[in-house]
C-alpha cells in the first residue's frame, strides 16, 4: 500500500465514508444514525464474504451430537436468524452477503448417509433466502465431503440449479489436507467449472486436543489455513488447477509472515519445485484471495498486504461471532489509501465473484 498499513488512527468510520463518496458511500451509517436503515437499493456494492448462517435443519441435525454438547450450543449460532443478519449489514452500510457454514464441525457426528441430505437443505435453505430479499445473500455452497463422489454432485446442482456464489470447504477433513490426492476429482472439476472456493479452518484433527477451546480457536484455526495453503502447493494443486479462485480466511492465518521462510528454507528441499511451481513459491500465494474477518488489525494487515496486492484481499466479518461494523471499523482504522480500501469493501469481491 502506498501509506504503511502498520499505520492506525482513532477507529472511527468517518475516513471509510469520506473514501468512498464517490462510490455511493453517502448511504453508509454510523451507530448513531438515524432510525430508518437505508434499502438495499442505495447501499454501495459493498460484500461480505465471510458470513455465516444456521439453518433450521442444520441446528436440529445438530442439536443433539457431541459437538453441540461439547460447545454448549453457542448462543451465536443457536440464535442467528436471517434478519438479524440483515439488521447487522444495514447497520455496517453492507449490501451483500456470501453466506457459508463451516458444515465439517456440525456433521462429523452423523452418519455418513446423513450428511449429504442436510448439506443439500441447508444449500436450498440459504438459496431461498437469496429470493426473498434480492441483493442481499449471495451462497458458497457447503460440500457433504469427505464425499468426492457426492461432493461432485452437490457442487454441480448448487452452481447449475441454485446458481451458488461458489462452494465452500474446510481446510482439513481428518488427516487430510486440501492438498491430499483424494480431492484431486473434485478441485479438477471445480478449475474446470472455474468455481470460486471459500476455505473456512475448522480445528485439525492431529492439535485440536492440545489447549482448551480458546487455543483451537485462536490458534489452530489460522493454522490450519497456512497448513491446507501450503499442502495445495506441495501437491501441485495451485499450478496444476489456477482456474479455482481460492478465498481463504482470516488473511490466510500466517502464511503472509511464513512466505519467506518457505521460500529460502523450504524450497531447497522440494526436489521437483519446478514441476509443482514453475512459476515460483510467492507466485502461487500471492494470486490466491485473503478475506479480513477478524483480521483487520495493524499488524496483520501490514503482513498481507505487504506480501500481496490489494487487489487480492476481500472484506469478510466472521459474524455473528463478530459484528459486521466491528470489522467495517477496523478496516477503517487503517491508513489505507482509498482505492485499496474500496477494492478491498467491494472492488475485489464485484470482480472475481458472480454477483446478482
């Protein structure tokens, strides 16, 4: 960026709405704006496409496996509703949302057979909700994986027949990174289709156990993203299939401040980097697409947006574990130049994603 992104003033949306006049921005509300929330129709093209949503079915699937139990059936996930959703994008001045459920952490629990039926409900549950209130959910359609197989048949009826946003995985399915040779099929027919892919971590299967909730959150969850990131590299998955447009969270954990390290220490011991890297390391990483849920601070942003250019970071809020103008007014607390910070609101998500 051509201000330093280390660089913070008081967080306050005043510069975000000055920035983005000229852009529509005069719609945007402040906590303290009036009552009346401004219609779809007159808020900017803003995006968010780091936004979750709990289907009736899905809760019930869930209410009664380990998990729920385990996590005491967290109030934000077990009070979301759709208009509460909207409420929040009103009131951050965002139009729309990509929704995405992290479906890993909700079916692990089930029987296999299950699972593919509440993927399909929740998938045509969010598609609904993109009807009734036109401009305002987009859908990065959960995949009944492991499953290749059904997998290949989800994403083809969520992209043909819902016309999803894209599809959504997580970084790692028991042992497997994304980079494991069983998810060839289907990243094959995803860079055929060149379908945008939205990675949400979940914690892994080999750390999960190692600190309490606190840690896998904090912790293992960014890096396991770094983790399935440089999997996809090492298979050669990122050169062999450069169609797939990969969202990752969080500002892909790590993998921004480990770029090097992974270049000057771990290149010479990849004895077939040409074949599975013709192009380089930072080549591979830095096309790939960063979202800011929950990561807008200072520091990590001056990490990312050092390494990669602005044209590959999106906005996301993680909500409704975050609020949606929580995050609008972390990004706004950076001394971002005003293209990057409107590429990163609306520019990028308006280019790279289908949009209606």
């Amino acid at each position: 960026p051509e201000e330093a992104a280390g660089s913070v003033r008081s967080p306050s949306r005043r510069g975000l709405l000055a920035s983005l006049a000229g852009a529509g921005a005069a719609t945007w509300l402040c906590p303290h704006a009036a009552a009346a929330r401004p219609v779809a129709a007159k808020l900017p093209r803003a995006v968010d496409v780091h936004h979750h949503f709990y289907p009736p079915s899905t809760l019930d699937a869930w209410a009664g496996t380990k998990a729920a139990l385990a996590e005491a059936m967290l109030p934000a996930i077990r009070d979301w509703t759709p208009q509460r959703s909207i409420e929040q994008l009103d009131r951050a001045g965002i139009r729309t949302a990509i929704l995405s459920t992290p479906a890993r952490g909700f079916f692990k629990d089930l029987e296999p057979e299950q699972v593919g039926s509440f993927v399909r409900r929740g998938n045509e549950y969010a598609t609904g909700l993109g009807r009734d209130h036109p401009g305002r959910f987009g859908l990065f359609a959960s995949l009944p994986l492991p499953d290749i197989e059904g997998s290949l048949h989800e994403a083809a009826y969520a992209l043909d027949v819902l016309r999803a946003t894209g599809v959504s995985m997580m970084t790692s399915y028991g042992d497997r990174l994304l980079g494991d040779p069983s998810f060839a099929p289907l990243l094959q027919e995803l860079n055929r289709r060149r379908a945008a892919v939205f990675v949400h971590p979940l914690s892994p299967a080999c750390c999960g156990n190692l600190l309490p909730l606190a840690g896998t959150v904090t912790l293992e969850f960014p890096f396991d993203t770094a983790r399935t990131i440089y999997s996809l590299l090492l298979s050669g998955a990122l050169a062999r299939w450069p169609d797939i447009r990969w969202i990752f969270s969080h500002a892909g954990g790590p993998i921004a401040i480990l770029a090097g390290r992974l270049r000057r220490t771990g290149a010479p011991l990849i004895k077939n980097l040409d074949e599975i890297a013709p192009k380089g390391i930072d080549h591979e990483l830095r096309r790939l697409f960063y979202d800011t849920a929950n990561s807008a601070f200072a520091p990590t942003m001056q990490a990312l947006l050092a390494y990669v250019p602005s044209s590959q970071v999106l906005f996301g809020s993680d909500y409704p574990f975050v609020d949606v103008s929580r995050n609008v007014e972390d990004l706004a607390a950076l001394r971002l130049p005003d293209a990057d910070r409107r590429a990163v609101l609306q520019g990028n998500a308006g280019r790279i994603l289908s949009l209606g």
